[in-house]
C-alpha cells in the first residue's frame, strides 16, 4: 500500500490529483505540505504540513509528488531522492541539464523512480483515436493546439523567474505528443508566431520534423480564446477530438473525423487520465526505474531543443 506526500497545494493537486488518489485502492495515505493554502484532513489526507523541508524529513512513505512552481522543480526531486522517495512531478519536471545528470546517479544508487505528470495520453480517446487510424506507424501527421485565456496575474505561469512562460508550459502538449505518439525525438522545429509580454513568452506556432514523413503542426499558449484539441491524419482518413490535453473525468469525448471516405462518430468516451496514470506508477506497472527516468529525459530534451529554437527564432525578428 502506498504512502504519498504532495509538495505544494496547487489547483491541479486539488481539483485532479487529490481525487483520484481518494478513488486509487493502492493509496491509503496522503500527506499535504502548503505554504500558502491549509489543506483540510479529510477522507485519506492524514498529515499536513507547512513546511516542505520539514515534511521530507518525517515522512515514513515511499513517494513524493512535486507540484511546485517549476524553477523549484528541480531542487525538490534532488532532495527526495536523497531521502530514498520515488517523485511524480508536475510538467516541466526538468528546467537544468545538472539536474538530469544528477537524478540519474541517484536514482541508481536508491533505486527511485521519477515520472513527469503527462496524462493525456491515459485516456482510452487516445488509444481509440490510434487504432481508428490505423495504429501508430500508419499516422502520418498531427494537428494539436492548446491555447488558453489569460492567466491570473499571480500564477507563476506568467513569471519568468519562477519558471513560467508558455514553452515550459506547453511542450509537453507540442513537441512531445510526436514523441509519446511515434517514440521519435523531433529532427526539426520551426517556430513562427511569437507572443511576447515583455520577456514572457506567451504563445507560438509550431511546426516540428520527426523524420519518415511525420509531423506535428499547431499553435499554444495564453491570451487567446480557449483552444483544446487534436486530429491525425494516416492513409485511412482524418479524425480527432476536442478536450484532449485536459479531459474531465465525468467529459464524455466524441471522436469526429471522415474514415475511409465515410463519416466516423464515436461519442462519450469517458475516462480518468489521472486515476489511471497514478496508478501506473503507485502500482508499479512498470517497473524499471530506467524507464521512468529516460521518458522524463525525453521530455527535458524535447523542451531544451523547444527552447533553443524559440530563442534564436527571437533574436531574429
């Protein structure tokens, strides 16, 4: 049975995280550290904590979950390996290339698994939209966008030095859905579209290679109306749904498309995409810490590369 201890008392701790452990029968305990907010004991929320140094140093369980802002991402999957935990972590886990070299020694010497909190692709949409098309090889290129209104002026999202700004926020549902969808890293990204706030990168277009004549085309960010959806598109036809990246449990998802030259509808897919990543990890699954630990490479890779792009595009407007 698993002992949790969440970092941090975000919104998405709140309104999915915490939910889904109560509904996850490998998950008994849960404990709360919160600098801002006082979470309440209720139903498996056991423990609280305001002090997040202090709650590393008590807890007698087995995993943390890091949902702090990014810039202290970080430092606090460091400090709970060391402590022997395993870490969930929120996206982007990884902001700096010393961190990955680090957590991979340690996570060897501790053997502790370390998981970025991607969750789209856990709902059975997904795998419904893949098989309709043909399966994965078959797919040829993806049309995603996720644009959202503004953010509240003291998110952390719209704050450069908290790690905020809208490549970190969103590369996970841009470069990264060609590397979960085809296991292939990009072999080129073009942006286009640049929306800048003084020095916060608030959105961009996105065109990015993964080579053998697959691609991923769309635009992210926040400022614009609200924008949640994908469509692939393989020699069978073309076909997608709304909601991808953020589906509520309760969000019945209709894929819509044209399949072989005839109109395809297939509606109310529900599914819990936390409920049933968290179980992946709480309930080992998978259990090679190695696995883990290289898709969260990945994912810092993809953002690196993400980033360099976005600069150099910059400094040449």
């Amino acid at each position: 049975m698993s002992k949790i201890l969440i970092l941090g008392y975000s919104n998405i701790v709140q309104k999915r995280i915490i939910p889904a452990l109560n509904i996850i029968e490998n998950c008994d305990h849960i404990e709360i550290a919160s600098r801002s907010k006082i979470p309440i004991k209720t139903k498996k929320i056991v423990k609280v904590y305001s002090d997040y140094f202090d709650a590393l140093n008590k807890f007698d369980g087995n995993i943390v979950y890091i949902s702090l802002h990014n810039s202290a991402h970080d430092a606090f999957i460091i400090e709970s390996i060391k402590r022997g935990f395993s870490c969930i972590v929120d996206k982007p886990a990884i902001l700096n290339t010393e961190t990955i070299h680090e957590i991979k020694n340690l996570i060897k010497l501790n053997n502790c698994f370390v998981a970025e909190s991607v969750v789209y692709k856990d709902h059975k949409a997904w795998d419904s939209l893949i098989s309709i098309l043909g399966g994965k090889e078959n797919i040829s290129h993806i049309d995603s966008s996720f644009r959202i209104p503004d953010l509240e002026e003291n998110n952390f999202r719209s704050n450069v030095t908290l790690g905020g700004g809208a490549a970190n926020d969103m590369c996970s549902y841009s470069v990264s859905v060609g590397r979960h969808l085809w296991n292939r890293k990009p072999e080129n990204i073009v942006v286009s579209e640049l929306n800048y706030y003084k020095n916060l990168l608030k959105g961009f277009s996105i065109l990015v290679d993964y080579g053998d004549n697959k691609s991923l085309k769309g635009m992210y960010g926040f400022g614009y109306e609200y924008v949640n959806k994908i469509s692939m598109i393989s020699n069978l036809g073309e076909c997608g749904y709304e909601r991808v990246f953020s589906p509520p449990e309760n969000y019945g998802v209709k894929l819509k498309g044209i399949i072989e030259d005839k109109e395809f509808v297939q509606e109310g897919i529900k599914d819990n995409t936390f409920k049933n990543f968290l179980e992946k990890f709480l309930m080992n699954k998978i259990k090679s810490p190695l696995y883990w630990f290289n898709e969260t490479e990945k994912s810092f890779n993809d953002l690196k590369m993400l980033k360099s792009v976005i600069e150099k595009a910059r400094k040449d407007l």
